[in-house]
C-alpha cells in the first residue's frame, strides 16, 4: 500500500517546504512506497482554496497529512477538500478530534495521566470557580485543549490556593497569549514531579499506527540514553486505541512509576528529539506494506 505524505509548503513558493519540515521531506522523498507533496498551508488556514503543488492523479490516494496542527474545524474543511480532490486521508475529522483535544484522548487512559478538570469555552469566556479548584490540586498547570505556552514567562505551574480574582486572571491572560490558536476550553492538569537523571526529565514519545502497529517509541527530553525506557506492560497497555496513527508521551515519575503526560494526533505530532527522519518514514512505509500482503 502506497501512501502520499503531504506537507505544508513555504509561504513564498508551494514547490518548497516549509523550512521545519525539510528534513522529513528529504527522507519520504528517499523512501520507498511513499510519495512527497506539498499545499499551501497559510493561504488554506485563512481560507482559501486547497492547491497542492502536484497534480492528484500522479499521487497515491491514501494521504497522511505531516504539518502544523489545525483546529477541529479548521481539519474537517481541509479533510473535505481532500476527498473532493479524489484523496482517501488516513485520518477523520473524528479521529482527529478524538487525540487532539486533551479531554478527548484523556478519556481513554483512566487513571494512567495526572488529575485533570476540563472547562469548555462558552460564549467566548471559560468561567472557572476557584473554590473548586481549591479543592482539587495542590499545584496545577494551565493548557487548552490542545497546548500550554511553555517557553514564556506564564508559570509552569500554579500553587493553591488563590483567590478568586488571581484564578480570573491567570486564564485571561493565558487566553491572550494563545490568541487565535486557543481551542476548545481551559484543562488545569496536576503538576506531577518528574524523575530526573543529569538534571534532565526522562519522557518518552510513541507513535502508533494502523491496527496498533507500533513505529516509534523514543527519548524526547534530550536525556542521557542510561534513563530507561518505559516498561513494555505500560506502552502496550496504550496501543488499542482505535484511531489510525496517534502519539502518546509517557513520563518517569520522581517515585520511578510512569505516567501518561499527553497524546496527541500522529499527523501534528513532532518527531521525538532523539527520531531520525529516515528511519520514521521507513518504518511507515514497512507498516502499510504489510496490510498489502
């Protein structure tokens, strides 16, 4: 079974890659049973029309988006314009959806991920009671359905209590700070402590694929390779989800047991820190192979 492998091209030229995904470009391209193309990602966001820089008759029709994340809505229009086209994507819209959006993909881990509370977006507003919240955590984290903002000055992680008024304006202005890519709602999520070795936490990334095949499980936290991995029990107690191609991250925590820290969906999902291209698109391609035989 042969797969066409679709990337977001350069914002200047649809014949060139967005710059973050060259080297996986490079490495379909090199890859057999796999065929690379490229649309254009930032015009089709803000709404027009689907253009791919090669025509869909010389394409496979099973395509696998590789590329930025989308917003539900956003993928279920970019969905349908690929099977307008004649496409047959690996993923749904519900699919999509389901490993996505945190609350989705929680759902499925029972008591495997930190305590979360989940608040959907109403109206424009989240409305959050900071006695409830109280009562919940000891320290929590803020994220949507989808992101934190890690790499700013927001805090890692929130101590209780707070007051009703500190609560409001900490999730305004996490709100401001994911602008328009805010999606969904707010998840306040346990802040866990983490195991660490040479000062550095030791969190792993999954990619599961197809009937649960599984492609992928490496160090994602630039960890020395002495930090083990997670128990083989663990990870395949996580592969029967039965969506097409999903990531799951584990984490090490500080007690040494292990814990589900996010999942996502396998499309807008990076490749681990320690992945080779390569190596990740080789591996795809043997998996579709086999559902030939």
């Amino acid at each position: 079974m042969k797969a066409t492998i679709l990337f977001p091209g350069d914002y200047f030229s649809l014949n060139e890659p967005n710059d973050n995904f060259t080297q996986e470009l490079d490495a379909v391209i090199a890859t057999d049973g796999l065929e690379a193309a490229l649309f254009n990602y930032d015009e089709f966001i803000e709404g027009e029309r689907l253009v791919l820089n090669k025509t869909v008759d010389h394409l496979p029709a099973l395509l696998i988006y590789r590329g930025w994340m989308m917003k539900p809505e956003q993928y279920q229009r970019f969905y349908d314009k690929l099977v307008e086209l004649g496409f047959d994507p690996l993923v749904s819209p519900l699919c999509y959806e389901k490993m996505h959006c945190f609350p989705n993909a929680a759902e499925m881990f029972d008591d495997q991920t930190p305590a979360f509370m989940v608040f959907p977006e109403v109206d424009g507003k989240v409305h959050i009671d900071a006695e409830i919240v109280n009562e919940k955590f000891h320290r929590f984290m803020v994220k949507d359905y989808v992101k934190s903002v890690k790499n700013t000055d927001f805090p890692v992680y929130i101590e209780t209590p707070v007051t009703q008024e500190e609560l409001d304006s900490y999730i305004e202005d996490f709100i401001h700070r994911r602008g328009t890519l805010f999606t969904g709602g707010i998840v306040l999520k346990e802040f866990v402590d983490l195991k660490k070795y040479e000062g550095t936490t030791n969190e792993w990334r999954h990619f599961a694929f197809i009937r649960g095949a599984r492609f992928g499980l490496n160090r994602n936290s630039c960890q020395p390779r002495t930090a083990p991995k997670p128990p083989d029990s663990f990870v395949s107690s996580r592969n029967t989800i039965s969506v097409p191609f999903y990531t799951v991250d584990y984490a090490e925590l500080a007690d040494g047991t292990w814990t589900v820290i996010e999942a996502g969906d396998g499309q807008v999902s990076g490749l681990a820190e320690s992945d080779d291209p390569l190596r990740f698109y080789e591996e795809m391609a043997r998996c579709l192979a086999r559902f030939d035989e």
